[in-house]
C-alpha cells in the first residue's frame, strides 16, 4: 500500500472510530429508516383496506340466517363483503365503510299476511356496474335456496361520506405516492449524513485545529478531504441502501445491484458533501458553518416551493443538484412509470455534471482554506 | 537549521511581522519572546507552512518553505499553545493515528506515553484529561517522528510544577539528542534556565537577538537599596549605582548613618525584556 493510500485509509479508519465512539450523532438516520418502515407498512395496509373497501357488500342481520350461510357456502362469496349490524332500520344515510360503491341489505325473514317474505335492499352510489353483478348474484342465489318465500327487492342510492384516510394530501397506498414520500425520506438521510455530519465533524476539527495538526503531518490537505469524502459517502451509501430495501423489501439484491440507484446516491452525497466542504472552508466556527447550513436546508425548500409560480425561482432550481436527486430517485422507487421518465433523463443529465462540478469548486477552496486554523 | 531574510506578513493594513532577519543553529535551544502581539505566532504560522508570507524567504534545514512544505513537514513538529486532540478518542488513540500518519512503529507509542508520564491515562479518554495531561499528549504526539526542529508554543501553560521540570528537562534533552527546539513563552525565568539564545521581538521587529548571559551583562541596571535610622526613624533609599551622584550619595550615608540593611538589587532576564520591550511600547 503506497504511504499516500494508508494515509487515506488511516484518517477514514478515524472517522469510523469517532462515529462509534458517539453513536448517538446517528440516531436521526435511525429515525429516518424507521419511518420508511411505516411508510412501507401503512402503503401495504392502504393497498389491503383499498381493495377490501371496493369490494360489494352485504349488509345482514344475523349470521346464523340460514340464507346467509347459503351465500357464504357458495364460492362467489369469497368476492363480497359480509358486514354484519344490529341497526334493523338503515336509512340511505347510514355511513358506510369507505369506498363502498354498491351494498345489498338482506333483511331477516318475515309475515306478511300469513305469507313469509324477504326482503333485499340494494344501495348503490352512482351508476356502479357491480350492482348487476351483486344483485343476480343474491336473487339467483336466493330463488335456488328458497323459492316458496316471497323476495321483494328494491334499489336505491347510497350516500358514501366517509373520506379516504390521507396523510396530508398524499395516498399512501398508491405506488407514486409511496415513491415521492420515499425520496424526500432517502434524501433526507442524505442530507443529515453527508451534509449536517460533515459540517459538524469538519467544522469542529479545524476550529479546533485538528485538522491543521493533521495537515502538519506528511498529510496533504486533498487526502484529509478524499478521506472525509470516502467516509460520508459510506454512510451514506449504506443508509440510502437499507431505506430503498426497507421500502422495497422483496428482492434484497434490487437496490445494491442496480446502477442507476448507486450512481444517484453517490452523485446525490457528493454533491451535498462538496457544499457542506464549501460552507466547512468559509466558516471559522463551527456554530456559524452549522447556521449556513440550516439556511441553505431553508433556501432550498424557498426555491422549491416557489419554482412552480416563478421562472427565476424555477430557473434556480435547474442548477440545484437535489431536485433532479429527489426526482431519480422517485422514479427509480416507482420502479420507472413512465409518466416520469422523460423527466428522469433530463435530470440524471444535471446530475451527472452538477455535483461533479461542486466537487471540483470545493476541493479548490477546501486546499485553501478548510484545513487550517481560521 | 531556520534562516528566515526580510519576513513581512501583513493583515490587511496591519503588518504583524515587518522586514525579519533570524537564524538559528542546528542543536541550540532558541527562545523567541515579545509581548502580545509582537507577531511571535504570526512567525510560527509562517515556518509551519501554515501561512504564506507577504515578503521575505524563510528555510529550514536548507528547503524553501514556500517550494518544499512536504518535505519540512516530515523534519518539523509544532506543539501549540492550544490542545486540539480528538477528545472521544483515547490518548493512545489519538497516538497512534498521529503515528500513522507520521508512518513511524506503533510500538513508538507506548515509549512517548512513558516520557510523559501518560502510561497510567493512555486508555482513558481524553475527554477526561486534565489541561496539564492534555499538554503533555500534545507534546508526545509532535515528537513521535522525532522531528529534527520543534517548536514550543507556551509548552508550560498549565502545567504543575512536577511537570514543568519535566518538560523543561525534555526540552534539553531533546537538544542533546540533536534537535533544535524553537520555544516561544512568555516564563522569563525558564528563557533564563534553559535557553542557549533568545530573540526579542516587538511590533513584528526583531529588537536583540543573544544569550540570555550576554542580555543580562550588556542591558543590567546596578541598584543598591539601603535602609537606615535617623533620629529613631527608619528610611529607605535606592541608588543606581552608575550615576556618580548617586553613588557618593550612597557612600556619604553608609559613613554617617547607622545602616540597618544594605543590599544590591538583582538583575534578572525579566528585568532585560521589561526594559527593551518597555521602551518600544511607551
């Protein structure tokens, strides 16, 4: 191994050792995975309610009606919903689950004139086709379970008022959704570990001027960068991988094999190391390179929030690196919809270059002035 | 070993070192003094590598430090005024790394701990170390390459008495062993015990450049003070016995008075630096 290369390895070796000895400094990363673990659970469960809910229904009174245990015999039944209630009178506004679209009430048996009757009410909102499906389905059933008792049947519409369950305005059961909420939550690991981290380990080390001790050695102030860089990117890399698994858990190898994935995540972190490497060199404390930081978090969210109303706004945000990350990587969480794609390629197209560029600038003013005593 | 010619650095419009003329020996203990702000550590920074000068050439053991810094940094160790170790990691820790990078034997180690009386502590944090032991960690770390130049920042700051002697102790040592030791403090009785040369800087100018001896001989003011009844009445007097006036002012009373106490006054190496820095400043 060549003195320059130990080097390397021997200051990322020191970085590793500090973040064991104070783990705590990632316990936001550990949060961050934990929410993608509800996000992916809660899409799931969503997913699961959704298809319940748009299933017909049939509301019934007792589940030992004989009738009943007719219908639920038959193999059709696996497709309807079997709700059971005590409320003997409904009325059309009683609050059915959500997504209902069309319901048969199947009332008990009773005497009419010494004549027993059924009674079946279908409820439906709008124009829903499975109400031809439901109501063959129950009269036939019934005509063949029973044809000495009268059926009376009628149709009538349905109010269905319950809202769907949102988390603000976005559906976590879709796939779309899922994606966007896993891109800022992939970015903001990122952000914590190659950006907050870095200026917090970096900045203290040369306020304290550690880093100019270390740079007094045969080290070159590029190996102390190339060392941090190697480090965060780690971390990184690592943290992006298990929130991309955690939100996608089916093939464990769909990520870490997947090139697009690595050269978004690593593209993503250099980009953000090499500003916090900027916003390190210019501060001379700590507290205020951790400030800089926190406005540039703030100005990012101002730029994206207005660039949708503002062509200068939107103009900058062009040139910002973390949009067209977060773009790519809720394509590659949504498993590339097309929708996206033309959008995708435009972005990986900044994304190769953008970062790349920032690197460039910071290694510059980092050899300037980020590793001595300010 | 060090030959800085026409150092200037400024800071804007303020020129913290001003035309610097130096040379030190290879093998002496150098001392480098001057008050607050004389542009002492202004220096430092410039022979570390650490700060580009406005004018002048400064080399060490024959390298311009301006074309071969790479090379100085394997032949030079800079103990600072400040203790900048990585406190979550340990005293061997944070040796060891500094060993690795320096690329010297780990086993290199364990003996500096021992030099510094830092065996006992080597695996507790150093988080939990007290200023005296941060000092002397910081001591350890630059002497691990065993550098042929070293340079003292006020190593005694905050140190107990014991380890004074001791660091003072390996400071000659290492001197005898063939480095040349660059110290700047502002103890005037250790300038005196242990320095072969001294340097007195003020206002980024270099005043006097000697021994310690030769400043005392050269600068030292003879005073005689004297203390004496009258009448039942004690006074006391001063006489600077290189005035005429005030030596036969002396000899009349020491005749005609009953003197109680009559003794002339020492003049220390403190006593030089007062008087040349005293001058430039008032």
């Amino acid at each position: 191994m060549s003195p320059r290369v130990a080097r390397v390895f021997t200051l990322y070796q020191k970085e590793w050792m500090r973040i064991k000895r104070n783990p705590a400094a990632l316990m936001a990363v550990g949060l961050i995975i934990l929410m993608a673990f509800l996000v992916n659970i809660e899409n799931k469960a969503r997913k699961q309610e959704k298809i319940q809910e748009s299933q017909p229904c049939a509301l019934v009174f007792s589940t030992e009606d004989s009738f009943i245990k007719h219908l639920k015999s038959l193999p059709e039944s696996q497709k309807i919903r079997f709700i059971q209630t005590e409320q003997l009178v409904i009325s059309s506004t009683l609050n059915y689950p959500a997504n209902i679209r069309c319901v048969a009430e199947i009332y008990p048996e009773a005497s009419v004139e010494q004549v027993m009757h059924r009674r079946i009410k279908f409820r439906m909102v709008g124009e829903s086709p499975q109400l031809q499906q439901l109501s063959r389905w129950v009269i036939a059933s019934f005509a063949n379970f029973n044809a000495k008792v009268k059926l009376d049947f009628s149709i009538s519409a349905m109010q269905n008022n319950t809202p769907t369950k949102t988390l603000g305005n976005i559906d976590l059961s879709t796939s779309g959704s899922k994606a966007i909420v896993g891109a800022m939550l992939l970015f903001s690991a990122q952000y914590f570990l190659c950006f907050a981290l870095f200026i917090s380990f970096s900045a203290h080390e040369r306020e304290r001027g550690i880093l100019q001790a270390l740079a007094l050695t045969a080290t070159s102030a590029g190996e102390l960068l190339l060392s941090k860089i190697l480090f965060h990117l780690s971390l990184s890399w690592v943290a992006s991988m298990i929130i991309m698994q955690t939100l996608s858990p089916y093939n464990i190898w769909a990520f870490p094999a997947n090139l697009l994935a690595n050269g978004v995540v690593i593209l993503s972190s250099l980009g953000l190391i090499s500003v916090a490497a900027i916003i390190t060199s210019l501060n001379r404390t700590q507290t205020s390179a951790s400030l800089v930081g926190f406005c540039y978090l703030m100005l990012m969210g101002v730029i994206f929030a207005l660039a949708p109303k503002f062509i200068a706004f939107n103009a900058i945000r062009t040139f910002m690196f973390e949009g067209h990350a977060i773009l790519l990587f809720t394509v590659i969480l949504d498993n590339f919809s097309k929708p996206n794609m033309v959008k995708a390629g435009g972005a990986l197209i900044f994304l190769l270059w953008q970062p790349v560029l920032l690197l460039f600038i910071a290694s510059i003013i980092w050899k300037k002035h980020g590793w001595h005593n300010p | 070993m060090i030959t800085i010619e026409n150092l200037t650095v400024k800071f804007d419009n303020f020129t913290a070192v001003n035309q610097l003329n130096l040379h030190v020996k290879r093998g002496e203990l150098f001392g480098f003094l001057g008050p607050n702000g004389a542009g002492k550590t202004t220096t430092i920074r410039v022979l570390n590598g650490a700060l580009k000068p406005n004018a002048g050439c400064v080399r060490i053991s024959g390298f311009d430090i301006a074309q071969q810094l790479q090379a100085i940094k394997t032949i030079v160790g800079y103990v600072c005024d400040t203790e900048n170790h990585y406190e979550e990691l340990t005293g061997r820790e944070n040796l060891t790394l500094f060993a690795k990078l320096y690329g010297v034997p780990s086993d290199t180690v364990a003996t500096w701990l021992a030099r510094l009386q830092l065996t006992e502590a080597a695996d507790v944090r150093v988080r939990g170390y007290s200023k005296g032991m941060k000092k002397k960690l910081l001591i350890a770390r630059e002497l691990l390459h065993q550098p042929q130049l070293i340079f003292f920042d006020e190593p005694t700051a905050n140190l107990d008495a014991h380890s004074i002697a001791l660091v003072r102790k390996l400071m000659r040592d290492l001197v005898a062993e063939g480095a040349t030791v660059f110290l700047t403090t502002h103890d005037m009785e250790e300038v005196e015990a242990i320095c072969d040369r001294v340097a007195i800087l003020a206002k980024g100018r270099l005043l006097e450049c000697d021994t310690p001896t030769a400043f005392i001989t050269r600068h030292a003011e003879r005073f005689c003070d004297v203390q004496y009844d009258q009448n039942g009445v004690t006074y006391r007097q001063s006489f600077h016995l290189d005035l005429d006036a005030d030596r036969q002012a002396l000899a009349e009373i020491v005749l005609k008075e009953h003197c109680v106490r009559v003794h002339s006054r020492e003049f220390k190496f403190e006593d030089v630096f007062k008087k040349l820095t005293g001058e430039i400043y008032t």
